[in-house]
C-alpha cells in the first residue's frame, strides 16, 4: 500500500490566499489536507488529486443544524468537500479537555455520516518512562475507551485510521525511534483485528516528521503513513515528505 500523508495544519496559515496557495503546493496523490474550518470550502474549490478534512467535529449532527454555539458538524463538513476528520488530537485533549467518552462520541456521530476518521492516541513522556508494556497498556486503554462500541458501526476497510502520536514528540524536533514507533504501530494493529475485525487495520505515525526521517520511519511496514504538522507548513519540505512516500 502506498503510504497516506496527512497534513495537520492546526491553527495556520494566518490567510486564506496563503491557504490556497499550501493547499495547491500539496495537491498530490495520497495526501490528506486538514486546514482550519474556515479554508475547506476555498481549498476544495481548487485541490484536484489531494483529499480534504477537518481537525475537529462536533458530536451532534442534526440533519438541519441546531443550538451548539460555536461548533461544526459532520454534515457541514461534507458540504464544505471535506471527506475526513481528524478526532481526538492530544492538543485538543489537552487545551479543550476532551475526554475519551466525548472522543467517542465524535467518532461515532463522523462514521454515522459518511465522514472517515483519524484517531489520535499517543502517550505522555510520564507514561512512556514507565517502560513499553506500561505504555502499551495506556494505549490499549485509549482504543477500548475511544472505540467503545463502535464493533458493528460502519466500519469498513479503512474509514477509521488511527494516528500514533507521542506526545512528547509533537512539535518537538524529537521524533520517536523508528523501531519503536513500528512496534506500537503493529500492537495497535493487532488490537484492530481482535476486536474490529471488520476494519483493515490502518496505523499513521505522528510527531515531528521530517523529510529527513521520513524514509527510516516508512522503512516499516507496520506504519502505513504520516500525520505530519509544522512541516507540512513548509512547502519545499512537504514535497520531499511526499515524494519520499511514493
Ligand atoms: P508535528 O505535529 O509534526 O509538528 O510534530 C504532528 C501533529 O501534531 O499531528
């Protein structure tokens, strides 16, 4: 399988003609661009072979909208050309106190719809300095509370991937070891299969990827791609990311 790279803009770039200009720079084949909610509908207008999601939604998704100030649902982001939606982000988790029933809830109402997921579960540096089988455990965690109840929920192939994202590597410049990523990677997977079985177990691996480690980190099967975000700000480094990928 080709590798998927999805491009995590979060809260930049600071314009729409800067968006669109981004947008047009990683216009390739397997990527998956995740701008602010407010650039969908300006960059599906003009991306021809990338697809397009949202980093967040909403739980609810009243089929003619309702009274949730602020929020964005499922729906809308259909009719904004999105196709995906990134839940569960440890930012989001962190700032917004998203709590793994509201995560759930998320994935549930986005599947519902027709949107595809990529779920994001990473461990903390104090989790992982208690050594991998407690790490493991954190994260075995993570997926029974995020998926509870999702075994016969529309899932097919791959509408639900998930993003392995240490935390202590986001945004840090301190990517995890390779070897070490791939071997949560394949533990995650073989979680998927005993208890979806219905999903064609698909795993990204997130936090700080480069075009300069990109290549040691694809180099293992068990990861089938890249949720990469400050360097998918950076169009010159961005085309390096994907071209190492195909
Ligand atoms: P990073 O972010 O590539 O800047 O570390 C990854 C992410 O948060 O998804």
């Amino acid at each position: 399988m080709k590798k998927i790279i999805a491009a995590n803009w979060k809260m930049n770039p600071s314009s729409r003609s800067e968006a669109v200009r981004l947008a047009k720079a990683s216009d390739e084949k397997g990527v998956i661009i995740f701008p602010p909610f407010v650039f969908l509908s300006a960059i599906s207008k003009i991306i021809k072979k990338a697809d397009l999601g949202a980093q967040d939604v909403f739980w609810e998704n009243p089929p003619d909208g309702g009274a949730f100030t602020g929020e964005i649902s499922a729906n809308m982001i259909k009719r904004s050309g999105g196709s995906w939606v990134i839940i569960g982000h440890s930012e989001r988790r962190r700032y917004l106190e998203e709590s793994d029933e509201i995560i759930n809830k998320k994935i549930k109402a986005s599947l519902a719809s027709g949107l595809k997921v990529i779920l994001c579960i990473g461990e903390s540096l104090t989790v992982k300095k208690e050594g991998t089988d407690f790490a493991k455990n954190f994260i075995k965690s993570q997926l029974k509370k995020n998926l509870l109840g999702l075994e016969n929920f529309n899932l097919k192939d791959s509408n639900l991937v998930i993003a392995y994202e240490p935390i202590w590597a986001i945004g840090t410049g301190k990517p995890d070891d390779p070897a070490d990523a791939a071997d949560m990677a394949g533990f995650i997977k073989s979680y998927l299969s005993a208890n979806i079985p219905a999903l064609k177990p698909v795993v990204l691996y997130g936090g700080s990827v480069t075009s300069s480690n990109t290549a040691r980190i694809f180099e293992h099967k068990e990861i089938d791609g890249a949720l990469v975000g400050g360097a998918s700000l950076k169009t010159g480094e961005f085309k390096k990311i994907i071209r190492i990928a195909s």
